[in-house]
C-alpha cells in the first residue's frame, strides 16, 4: 500500500502541496522527510507525538526520517498557535531541552535508520546581511502578513522576531533539501504556512519542483473539545512529569467513540485488525442477540455517549445502568443536593453545589444548574430510577425506595 493511502484511512492527511506530486513520489522510492520540534520545553507532551507518529509510519514504510531540533528556530519562537509573544529562553535552557528531546526521540525512533540534526548549526552561522540579502529579499511581505499564524496576530501585535519565523524554518527545508535530500516536511495544521513558504524558497533558490508539503489535521475529541489535555495540564512523555500510570490512565478513560480514531493514529495495528476490533462488539451481539438486540444496543449507547437517555424505555434504562447503581433516596421529588449527597453521587454537599453549578450534573438527561431544584424518578421507570451522569462518563442509577 502507498503510504499516502494508508495515512488517509488514518485519517492522518489534511492538506498536501502536491497531492498527485507526492504520491506518485513515495510510490516510487524511498524519500527523506522531515520534521521538527522546538526545544520549548524538556519534554513532550501527546500533541506533539502526533506529526512524529507519522514520521515513524514513513520509517516502517521504508523512508528516511530526519528530525529536526530546533535550537535555532527555538531561540526565535514559533508564533504558531499563540495570540501572545513568547518569552525568550537562555541559550542554556534551550540546550537542556534539545538534550531532553533529543533522548525522547532515540527513544521512539531507535539507534539507526533516521537521522537527527539541530538546526542552530547553520542558523546560527547565517549573518545578519546574508540572511537579509539571499533570503529576506525572496519574501514578499504581503505574502507573509497574509499567513494565518500572523493574520491572527496582527490585532494584538507580532514582533519582527516572531515575524521572521516563517524564514527560518524556510531555511531549513533549504538546507535539508541540499545536505540529505529531504524531500518531503510534514507538521500539524497550525504550520501549513512555515511548510509552503519552504516549497516556494526551494523553488526560487534552486527551480526545485520536487519537494512537498504535508500536514496532519488537529486532532479533536469526540466532544469537540483539544485532545491532549487533562484536568492537570498536558500529558507529557517524561515519566517524571506524567507517570505511566498517569498515561495509561489518560488513555483508558477515553470516550468509546474515539477509541478508533486513536488506535488509527497512535498504534501501529493494522487495517485489518483494527477493522475487527471496531467489528467486534457489532458481531458477537448481532450473533447473541440478532438484528434487533443490535439495533438496541447500539440506541442505548449512542444516547448513553450523547447523554440524551431522555427517549430509552425502562427496559433499556434498567439494562444499561444495572451495574452503575448508586445509593437510595426516600422520595421523588427531591431536592438535587440531597439526592447527590444520598445517592452516593458526591461525598459532601459542598461538592455537590459546586459540580451543580458548573455544569457538571445531569439528571435524567437534562442538565441542572440550579442547587434549588427538585428532581424526580425518570419518567420510563415507573417512579423508580433518577439517573444522575456526573461529568463525561460517570453514570449513576439512584433508585427511589
């Protein structure tokens, strides 16, 4: 399979230079690629393991990976994806970083078969006229201000530091292209500009006409919300600062409804095995239960993932939440307080008017923000359930004795 076709099915691709250009290329021979990481921080966190996920499906696929630290790029600063400047880093700090980083990626990539290079190497070596005569002069800046990661600064300010990023990684693609024929930068969405302003340098220094842009779509859950980040912050690689149990955590409590997704883009299964883990549950209940306890199941867990069980029957609500009884209450009406706190909901009452008041309590469906409110049974269970989620997944079955 052309490794473009497989990062489709990912769902990895979401804009290409050349998309005929480049697909023919990788059909046809082993490429270079690269992409870079600025030493911002000592570590990683998931979002940037995307792109270099994908760096690593070219490795498997027989390409060449070269990935760049950007000790150069870095003492500048990415004005990608920010509405505000970034504070300059010391040099020290920023070789501590590459250092990390660059152990982090020996780590994910092995000994051999890619190669890794910092780019402060030669831009650190470009003088202030050689950067403005043979390069500066190739920049149109009416071209440049209509970039959207400086488009989206121009209200608040950019620095001519920031300004001038674009440039510099440029230059980098430039000076891959002559030194190891790299062909191919693949990054995020939020570097789509930086990634064309690197094809057209090459193309008006060199009349180069084979080298491609590729980036990888942000990457959203489910909800619609930024996948990558917990109640505590990022998940980082470091184990000093996400433990492996913190990791495997984040991953366990992933919603049902992105777990394919992110086995497309973070593991290496194949098409056919994760075809049939996304089968799986389908099969074995049409087999147990035929078509119609399918179609059911499937009603009940599109409502459960949506919240909106405000339609089940009593029947489906029983058989769904049987295993997530909570406490008893007494009687229905009932202050939505009290039946937190007694349905074991919620340790204490403080707690409970805090998650009431910010959104986090829905009671037979609808969600409640008023710690006055009276809540009763369901009404498909005959008096009998309060069905409380609280948060994304936790659901609770309190039963009206």
């Amino acid at each position: 399979m052309n490794i473009i076709d497989e990062l489709k099915w990912r769902g990895a691709v979401n804009q290409q230079t050349d998309e005929e250009g480049l697909y023919k290329l990788v059909g046809e021979k082993s490429i270079s690629l690269y992409c870079g990481i600025d030493p911002t921080g000592d570590s990683m966190h998931i979002g940037h393991l995307i792109p270099f996920m994908i760096l690593k499906r070219f490795q498997l696929a027989g390409h060449h990976p070269v990935i760049v630290i950007g000790g150069g790029t870095g003492s500048i600063g990415d004005p990608s994806g920010r509405k505000t400047e970034r504070v300059l880093q010391s040099q020290e700090t920023i070789r501590h970083n590459a250092e990390c980083l660059t152990a982090q990626m020996k780590k994910l990539f092995g000994e051999d078969g890619f190669t890794m290079v910092n780019n402060y190497d030669w831009l650190s070596k470009i003088s202030l006229l050689e950067f403005l005569r043979d390069y500066g002069k190739l920049f149109n800046i009416n071209t440049m201000l209509a970039k959207e990661v400086v488009a989206s600064r121009l209200d608040t300010g950019i620095s001519f530091t920031e300004f001038s990023y674009q440039i510099l990684q440029s230059i980098d693609f430039k000076m891959l292209y002559d030194k190891y024929d790299v062909q191919l930068q693949i990054g995020g969405a939020d570097q789509w500009g930086n990634i064309t302003n690197g094809v057209e340098l090459l193309r008006k220094t060199e009349d180069v006409h084979d080298a491609y842009g590729l980036t990888i779509p942000l990457m959203l859950k489910a909800d619609g919300t930024k996948f990558g980040k917990t109640a505590g912050g990022a998940v980082w690689l470091d184990p000093k600062k996400t433990s492996p149990y913190e990791f495997y955590q984040f991953w366990f409590n992933q919603d049902d409804r992105d777990v394919v997704k992110y086995l497309k883009y973070f593991t290496f299964l194949s098409h056919e095995e994760i075809d049939a883990l996304e089968k799986l549950a389908e099969e074995v209940t049409r087999f147990v239960h035929g078509e119609e306890g399918l179609a059911q199941a499937e009603k009940v867990t599109q409502a459960l993932f949506s919240g909106n069980i405000q339609e089940l029957s009593g029947d489906e609500i029983e058989g769904a939440f049987r295993n997530t009884k909570g406490g008893e209450v007494h009687e229905a009406p009932i202050n939505i307080v009290e039946a937190l706190v007694q349905g074991g909901v919620e340790k204490s009452k403080r707690q409970a008017r805090e998650d009431v008041k910010n959104g986090a309590i829905r009671v037979n469906g609808v969600q409640i923000r008023d710690t006055e409110a009276a809540v009763s049974a369901h009404p498909n269970t005959d008096g009998k359930f309060i069905i409380i989620r609280k948060g994304k997944k936790n659901y609770f079955s309190i039963e009206v004795k």
